[in-house]
C-alpha cells in the first residue's frame, strides 16, 4: 500500500487510496488540483474544484438566450437527407 506522501506525488489514486486518504485528497482539490479515482488502474472519477472550468461547463442554463430554434421548428429539414425517417 502507498503511503500519503506517494499518493500525494500523483494524479490518479485507486479507490482504496482515495477511501483511506479522502481529506487529504480533497486539500489538493481546494489548492485547485483535478484528480482521477481509478478502479483496478481503469480511471473512473474526476475529483475536481468546484469553482473550476469543467464544473462552469456544466452549468443549467449556460447558453440561455444564445441559442435559438426557429418558429417552423422541423420544418425547413429535409426528410430525404434522413433514409427511412417517416416525413410528416
């Protein structure tokens, strides 16, 4: 098993690690670190700061206003480009 200071040397724990050294792990989130859980060296989970840039990505709402649909909604589609969707 790795001791704290080998664990704290990487980016990507597994999850026994991640389980025994939580508070410690989560101190170098809070620094701004982005770490990776791994399951049998498969990684699984992103430990990431909340504040951070993929967080903001994923924000409800984003894009509120810049994005638009227009009033005729499908209608301007071309069902031919689409082979063996029914048009209406």
């Amino acid at each position: 098993m790795a001791t704290a200071d080998q664990i704290a040397a990487r980016e990507s724990v597994n999850v026994h690690e991640a389980k025994t050294h939580l508070s410690r792990l989560l101190e170098r989130v809070e620094r701004g670190e982005e770490l990776t859980i791994a399951r049998a060296g498969t990684p699984v989970a992103k430990l990431i700061p909340v504040g951070s840039v993929n967080a903001r990505l994923r924000v409800r709402g984003r894009f509120k206003g810049r994005i638009w649909t227009p009033d005729d909604g499908n209608a301007s589609l071309s069902w031919h480009v689409v082979p063996g969707f029914p048009a209406e």
